[in-house]
C-alpha cells in the first residue's frame, strides 16, 4: 500500500507504523528486537502497578454516582500504565493526549486536521529523540532504557525506528484497551443479568474479554498490498491491487463461528482476529488483556448497579477501520469507601 512504500523508502518513520507495514526479513529482525522487552512475562510483572492506577481512579469515581466513564477511567487508565511503561514523566501526558487527540481525529480528509496531525508527529519525534539522549546517558528502569539496548546478533534499533516504535506504542497501547474497556462495558449492560452473572463466575471474564474484542470490533481492518496474484475464492486479487482485509466481518463469519451476531461470553473456541494473525499479531495484546483482566472485575465490584446512561449511541469517530468511544456517560450506586490496594500485590 502507499503508506508501506513511504515507510520503506524514507528514513523518517515519524509515522510510527513503518512497523505494521513492513515485511519479512527487516519486520521479523525489528520485531524479534522489541519483542526481547516486551514479553508476557515482563508484561505480567505490572499486574501489582496496574491494580494500583485502577484502585486510584476508582476511588475518585466511587463517591459520584455517574460519570463519563472513558474521561475518568477508560482513557486515564491505559495512557498511566504505558506512560509509565514507556519512562514518560506524570508532568508530560497532558501533552501526550493533545497528541493522541491530534493524530485520532477526522474521519475525513481535512487540510487543518492534516496540518495538526504532522505538527503532533513532529513534536513527538522531537520529544521522544530527546528522551533517547537522556536515557543514553542515564538509563533507567524503563521499556526506552529496555529499547536502547536489545539487540539480534550485535545490532541495535536505529534511532528512527526507535522513535517510530515509541509513537506507535504510545498511541496504540492506550486506545486499544481505553476502547476495549468501553465496549465491555456497554456489551455487559445491554444484556440483563450479565454483569451479575460475572460477578458470581468471575472465572468468565477472560473468554467475556475475548467475546467484546470479537463481537465489539476496535480494528475493523486493515489495507494492503498485494505482492503476488491471488485467487480468493471467485474473485483474483492482482498484484498491486489494494485491499482491504475486514477483520471485523471475519470475526463474525458465520462459518466460523456459531450464531456469529450473538454475544456469548462462554463462546468456545473464540479464535477471532481482533489482534492481526500471524507475524503481524498485535505484540501490545497481552498487556490489554491484562489490563482489561485487572480493571473489569474491579469496576464491576466497586462500581455497583452499573448502567451505561439510555439513549447513549457511539459511532466511530476517527478514520474509517478504528472505532475510537471518545465519550460513554454511566450511572451507578455511589459507594464512599476507599479500596486499598496492598502493596506486596
């Protein structure tokens, strides 16, 4: 596709999705980099982090009984963990979500939301360009420290990769889980008793996480470029020819999946797509599963007689393959006491 051509053939990848356009070998040599820092395993080691950021936005909601709940839960939440992921200081995310809401906004073309858009990416390459200076000097415990000094076989991530890694990071590892959490919570209301019936097996909230990623689609698709002639079922793809590749439809295929347009949470399997397949799979998805494992049953439980307020509709409000839920009011039982979260977890 044009984006992947521009990527390949610039040195600036200010873009941040050189990455998720690049192919094999340079994409597997890129991502078996990040991967070294960015494991399951290292992800899961935030779980007592995590819990904590959640408990502190939870108790400054408890007491007010209705609220927006993607301005004071499901945005804060994820851009805390990631910032704090990544090494970015508490003073600077004000500044990040102005860039966030500059590069998400427009589902059209516009010349003013273009402008707006490449002044943020300027600005982020020129931050993030100065934190890899400090944090050369002066590394810390922190994924760009982590960045700085992976490396396959003697090589390290240049630079620009490094700054076009961290844009990417930092935009897609918080709207993925602040939009997955939204949509949990608008599927859960919509069906009586659901939210109850969680809260009695909460042994169904991993599969109930998987049931809104595929019935609920964050990422309807994505474009690309076909390399070789392809037949696909009636219909030959050229080379050259762009395609779009709906995710979304896929994971309501009903040769895939029995009765595809119903919400199951004790769907079995649930292999959907919401996440890419293959050597494209999302590497972020184990910290929005962990973060949406953490922060769910904690929202259920504090937040009780949770409602998502009637009439509420929303729309995708950004590009035409992302549904971004920029706003989600509820209402619910204030309750006046403060959980504490032990800090051995």
């Amino acid at each position: 596709m044009g984006t992947q051509k521009i990527a390949e053939d610039t040195p600036n990848q200010r873009n941040g999705i050189s990455f998720l356009t690049m192919d094999p070998p340079r994409h597997n040599q890129l991502r078996n980099i990040v991967a070294q820092v960015f494991t399951p395993k290292a992800i899961t080691q935030l779980s007592g982090r995590i819990q904590e950021i959640a408990q502190n936005l939870l108790n400054d909601m408890k007491q007010k009984g209705a609220c927006d709940f993607v301005q004071d839960f499901s945005y804060p939440f994820p851009v805390t963990v990631i910032a704090e992921l990544i090494g970015i200081p508490p003073s600077d995310r004000d500044l990040y979500r102005r860039w966030a809401d500059s590069i998400g906004n427009g589902n059209e073309p516009d010349e003013e939301i273009e402008k707006a858009r490449a002044q943020a990416l300027d600005e982020m390459s020129e931050y993030f360009s100065g934190m890899l200076r400090q944090r050369r000097l002066q590394p810390r415990a922190d994924l760009m420290s982590k960045l700085l000094a992976a490396e396959v076989d003697g090589v390290h991530l240049p630079e620009e990769e490094l700054i076009s890694f961290c844009i990417l990071l930092l935009f897609a590892g918080h709207e993925t889980t602040k939009n997955l959490l939204a949509l949990a919570i608008m599927c859960f209301d919509e069906y009586p008793g659901m939210i109850e019936q969680l809260q009695r097996r909460p042994e169904l909230m991993p599969g109930a996480i998987e049931e809104v990623l595929r019935y609920r689609a964050i990422l309807w698709g994505m474009f690309r470029l076909a390399k070789n002639d392809v037949q696909l079922g009636d219909q030959l793809i050229h080379a050259g020819d762009m395609v779009f590749a709906w995710m979304a439809a896929a994971n309501r295929d009903p040769e895939r999946f029995t009765d595809p347009e119903r919400f199951d949470i004790e769907r079995e399997p649930i292999k959907h797509l919401a996440f890419g397949h293959g050597v494209h799979t999302c590497l972020g998805a184990p910290l929005t599963r962990l973060e949406s494992a953490i922060a769910l049953p904690m929202i259920l439980e504090q937040l009780p007689n949770l409602h998502v307020v009637p009439g509420t509709v929303t729309e995708p409000t950004t590009l035409t393959f992302f549904r971004r839920v920029n706003n989600l009011p509820v209402t619910f039982t204030p309750t006046g006491s403060a959980h504490l979260v032990s800090p051995g977890i």
